[in-house]
C-alpha cells in the first residue's frame, strides 16, 4: 500500500540539502549551512553521507587562498530525490482519500 520512504532522505538536514540542490545543481558549504541551519560539524556529517551513498558529488577547491566545497546533485541522487517524492505522495494520497469518505 505505501511506498517505502528511503532512509537516507528521510533525514530533514539530508532532505534539505537535496531539495537545496535539487533546484540548483550545486552548491556551496557555507552557502548550504546558512539555508539550512545546520551546524558546520553537522552539515558536514550529512555530506558526508550523500556523497558516500552517490547522492551527491563533493569538490575541494580554493577560491584564492580559502578553501571551497563545492555540493552537486548526481544523477543518481536526483533518481532517489524523485522517488522519495513519489513515495512521500503516496502517503499523502491515503490520507488525502481518508478525508473524502
């Protein structure tokens, strides 16, 4: 009846840095961290996981002399983003038809 929900996704901070990057393709840490709140131990925790599940793809660079982490949305992370989407309605379209008898 209900479509699994992937638990990786189901994560808000990981959620949030999917949605963030869903809509931009890529992102910076700092960039990231203000959107989402998170702390930099945290959000760099839940990088962490993304980009190890293949989520997300992580580039060190340097602008000058300071360094940049560079966030993007793989392929295969947009494919889970849009299925946890899809699962996610399903749960909503139960609750929505309960509300119809």
């Amino acid at each position: 009846m209900f479509e699994p929900l992937d638990p990786l996704l189901h994560s808000e901070l990981r959620l949030a840095i999917m949605s963030l990057l869903v809509s931009s393709d890529e992102a910076e840490f700092p960039y990231i961290k203000e959107q989402t709140g998170a702390t930099a131990g945290n959000l760099s925790v839940q990088v962490d996981k993304l980009s190890t599940a293949g989520y997300i793809s992580v580039e060190k660079t340097f602008k000058g002399k300071r360094p940049c982490t560079i966030c993007r949305i793989t392929p295969t992370g947009l494919k889970a983003f849009e299925d946890y989407v899809v699962a996610l309605r399903s749960y909503l379209e139960v609750k929505s038809d309960e509300k119809k008898e």
